[in-house]
C-alpha cells in the first residue's frame, strides 16, 4: 500500500510500528484491517511531513474516505498523536508535478466555458521568456523546458500561499484545495496555459473548488497588482489573465515616465 502512494521504506516502516501498536493495544478488532492500516499510513506521512490527502489514501485500498477519516481520528485519541496542522505549502510539487504541461504542439481545450481557451501558437518560448531563469533557451531541450517551468509555477504558488497564510485566517480550509487553487492562480499569474481540468486531476480536488478561490488567492497575493474591483463575475480565467497583463503594462509605463 505504502509503495503505491509513494511512501519511503522509512514511512512505512513508521505505518507499520503504528499499526502494531493499535493492534497491541487492541484497538484493530471491530473495525477493518484495510481502514486501521491506511490510517497509520496517512498518519506516518504526516509525521514524516510528506502528507497525502485523505482521497489518495483512500484511493489505494478503494475503501471510503469517511471509514479512513474515522479510524485516523481514533488512532490519534487512542494512541495520543498529536499532528501538526498541514502546510498546503507541502502539496504544491507533487502537484505541478503530476500537471501535464502544454507545448507549442498541443492546444489544451475544455469542456468547461470559463476555463482557458488556449492559444495553439502560446510555446514554451513564449512562457520562458516570462519566466527568469539562468539557462539559454537554445541550449535546453524540452524536457528541460518544462522543469523550469514547473519550478517556476511552483515557486509563485509558495509565494501566494505563504502570503495568505501571514495575512488571513485559513484553518479549517481543506489543504490540498488550497495548494491546487494557488497552483492554478499561479498559471494565470504567469502566463503559463493551464487548465482547472489539469489542476483538478493534478491534485485530487473538485473544479469547483478551483473556480470558486482562484480570483480570492489572486486578490490577496501582494506580488500581483489585482484588487477585487478589477475583476467580475462574468470574466473568465482568460479575461483576468488579460486585465493583468494590461496592468502591468500600463503600471510600467507609468514607472518609465
């Protein structure tokens, strides 16, 4: 199990001590093995500060997420383990790592009417050329390409959420729909053409989720000059991409003057 969710030997070895714990102190019998056993993984990855949402977890055994939930909560109040509250900071790699991100070859569509329409001609120089980096763009292939360009969709997301976090009440909000919603804020923050669709499947959350905070975290990110009046509840992902990037032109023209 540990193994299919991308648990190290030493997290496991950790799921496996807890699990031998619960069934020392009898806690196992009366409630299912599967369900014990998840929550001790769900448990150690936290403890290692390498979380997996409840969904990933459940999604391994194929057991429901409420039986997981129920016998993670257990375990903490038998076994006293106290957690630390989730960084959604953590959830944001694995994220961009798992988004398939676009070339100059691939125009990305959706089934949604407020999402993206991506623009077939949009490459990777196009997005490079927004993005700082210390490579020459003649020199890299690809692959190498689309590093950086994760690496820089992950590093403006950080920056939104740990603003967020500094500046507004965020617990009791689902981590992992937050590190989603930031990585997609990210996107059109930065050029980079990505769809609700992707970011939902990258992290295992809803599309709704993402449309309903997306223009919150972007709103609220200092590092981009947005307020709530610049934008409407008709625009799409694409119009607030466009009156950004009029922004920024005009607030430059204004510094060069």
């Amino acid at each position: 199990m540990g193994g299919a969710i991308g648990a190290s030997r030493q997290q496991q070895e950790t799921a496996s001590k807890l699990y031998k714990q619960a069934h020392a102190r009898e806690l196992v019998p009366g409630r299912s093995v599967e369900a014990i056993a998840s929550a001790a993984l769900y448990i150690s990855l936290r403890i290692h500060d390498n979380p997996r949402s409840l969904d990933e977890t459940a999604n391994v055994p194929r057991i429901p997420k409420k039986k997981i939930q129920s016998a993670y909560r257990y375990l903490c109040r038998e076994l006293d383990i106290a957690l630390k509250p989730i960084d959604p900071e953590q959830y944001v790699e694995r994220i961009v790592n798992n988004i398939p991100i676009p070339n100059s070859e691939t125009a990305l569509k959706t089934d949604q009417k407020n999402d993206y329409q991506i623009d077939p001609k949009q490459d990777f120089e196009t997005i490079l050329s927004q993005i700082p980096h210390n490579n020459d763009n003649k020199k890299i292939g690809a692959i190498d390409k689309k590093e950086i360009v994760k690496q820089h969709l992950a590093t403006e997301a950080k920056e939104i959420l740990s603003h967020v976090a500094r500046t507004h009440h965020t617990s009791g909000h689902d981590p992992t729909v937050l590190a989603a919603t930031a990585v997609y804020a990210a996107s059109i923050a930065s050029g980079i053409p990505l769809t609700q669709n992707s970011v939902k499947q990258a992290g295992d959350v809803t599309e709704v989720s993402i449309r309903k905070n997306y223009t919150k975290l972007l709103v609220k990110s200092p590092h981009i000059p947005l307020i709530e009046n610049d934008i409407k509840e008709d625009d799409t992902p694409k119009d607030i991409s466009q009156k950004l990037n009029d922004k920024i032109t005009y607030l430059n023209s204004k510094i060069s003057q």
